[in-house]
C-alpha cells in the first residue's frame, strides 16, 4: 500500500535552500536535482522502510541516505510518510535533529 506524502515546511525550505545554492551556477541543474530528491521521497511512499532507524535521536526517526551528498531525515506515522528535514552537503543532521 503506498503512503501519503507530506512533507514539513522545514524540509520544503531545506528543498528551496539546496535549489538556490546549485541555482547560483546552474538553474537547469538545480531544478533537476530537487526534482530527484523529490523522487527519491516519493519512493519512500512505496519502499518506506528503506531508511535506517535512528531511536537514538529521536523515537520514530528514520534516515535514507541519497548520493552520499543528501540526507533525508523521516517518520512513518500510519499511512504516510513525513519529510521531517533534507540535509545536504555534509550537514550534521544528528546534532540538528537532536537540538530541534
């Protein structure tokens, strides 16, 4: 069964501030790659268990890993699946996801 979508406005901006950082030297790129970690989120409604449990950072967390450049931080309340945050570039998402 495939899972709703939902992504928090943190995630959306962590969309927008990846989008504009790539934009500033290839807009092309920049759409294309946001539109693959949009996929790759939308793969999550159908594989959800894909990502790696984190209960150690916060009880239902879960990480997946894209491209070893992004990493995308979740939840799977039933029947979705909740875009917590988008990480990229070699953010600290543990230590973020601990102070939020």
């Amino acid at each position: 069964m495939t899972r709703e979508l939902v992504l928090t406005p943190a995630a959306r901006a962590d969309l927008e501030e990846i989008f504009w950082f790539i934009a500033a030297d290839n807009p092309r790129r920049a759409r294309s790659y946001v539109a693959e970690i949009e996929q790759a989120c939308r793969n999550l409604c159908d594989m959800p268990e894909m990502g790696v449990r984190r209960p150690d950072l916060r009880p239902s967390l879960r990480i997946f890993p894209l491209w070893r450049r992004i990493v995308i931080a979740y939840e799977l309340p039933e029947n979705r699946v909740d875009i917590l945050r988008i990480f990229s570039a070699g953010q600290d998402y543990e230590a973020i996801i601990s102070g939020e």
